[in-house]
C-alpha cells in the first residue's frame, strides 16, 4: 500500500503484514472505538495524527518521520516510538516503552508523562514540565526550554553521551536515581527521593535553589 500525499484517515484497526510507503502524507486515527496498530516488523508513517473518542493501542514499534499530534488516548504499551518531527501532545499518553527523539523535535501541548527517554538528535523540552517514569539517556542535544523535568519513577539512571543541563530538576518517585555523567541546573534542583552520585562522583552543579 503506497499512501497518498495528503491526508490518509482510518477509523477502524491498522494491520500491516505487508508493505506500507508512507510518502509525504498524514495518517490521522480518529475511530469512536479503540483502534489498534500492528505491523510486522514495525510501521513508519510520515505524520501522525490521532483524534476520536477510542483509545489508540500500538501493538508494535513505530516511526514517525515527522510529527505526531495526539488529541486522544494513545496507549503505546511496550512498543517504542522513534519520532524525528514535533511532539504534540493534548490528549492522554501512557506507555512503558522507548521513545527516541532522533532529529529535532519540539515538546508540545499538555504535559506528557514518558517512560524511557533516549534523546539521539535535538529535544527541546516542554516549556512547563515533563514527567519522565523510566531512564535518562542523552546522546544528543537537550534544550530546557526554561521547563522543568520531572523523574518519578521507580529505580532510574540520568545518563547518555552529552552533557545534561535541566532548568529545574525534580527527583521524586520511590526509586533511587543514579547518575551516569555530570548534571547541571539553571534552575532548582528538588529531591524528594534519592539521589545517588557516588558510582562514579560525578558533578551536580547546581545554579538555582537545592
């Protein structure tokens, strides 16, 4: 199935176990049922878009070459979601997954809570907060966009390959938080779980209120 151009709409479940070229177009899910998305090997789509009263359940991995504006519940389960466009999040998001960020993505709409973060390209923050429940992982470039992150999971690592600057930073949740490099905040820095940096003594640098 070649999609076409412009806009793509499905209002029932999306089942692939064949070919799909997404082109340059929009897929948009906006069933009054729950719909689900299953591809073998995984789907790519260009722009994706949800709307509608039923749930969105991935049942496999996706990619997004643009961007992904969800208006609806969107249940991503285990299945990671690789996005290289804007994040545009208004409805419900809920997952246990991955989500890379491999190009440069902009954090829209509502707050969205994440599981595993893994930033590979350019992730600007929301401008208010972002909860994340899982891993840190930073391969690329975070932009604070003067918001604030929120880890509230259970055990988690802040780490990656680059340099991490938060604005504020709030450790909660009922885990240990362990750091895999240096951290900075512009901001303030709030612990109300732990913070462990005694792996490997990393920096904590912090410019605003601890």
């Amino acid at each position: 199935l070649t999609a076409p151009s412009g806009a793509f709409t499905v209002s029932g479940n999306w089942s692939n176990s064949g070919a799909f070229t997404e082109r340059f177009g929009t897929v948009t899910f906006n069933g009054a049922s729950t719909q689900t998305i299953t591809a073998t090997g995984g789907e790519t789509f260009n722009n994706l878009n949800t709307s509608g009263l039923g749930t969105k359940v991935l049942a496999s991995a996706i990619t997004i070459n643009f961007d992904f504006t969800n208006s609806s519940t969107f249940n991503a389960g285990a299945n990671n979601i690789n996005i290289r466009g804007n994040w545009d999040n208004s409805g419900s998001y809920s997952s246990s997954n991955d989500v890379t960020f491999a190009n440069n993505t902009n954090l829209l709409g509502s707050v969205t809570t994440f599981n595993n973060i893994v930033i590979s390209g350019t992730l600007t923050g929301h401008s208010t907060n972002m909860n994340v429940t899982g891993n840190w992982t930073n391969n690329g470039t975070f932009n604070h966009n003067s918001g604030k992150i929120t880890l509230n999971g259970a055990a988690q690592t802040i780490g990656g390959t680059a340099a991490n600057t938060f604005n504020h930073l709030d450790i909660s949740g009922t885990g240990i938080k362990t750091l895999g490099g240096a951290i900075t905040t512009n901001g303030n820095l709030t612990i109300n779980s732990t913070l462990d940096v005694s792996a490997s003594n990393y920096g904590v640098n912090v410019k605003g209120n601890w």
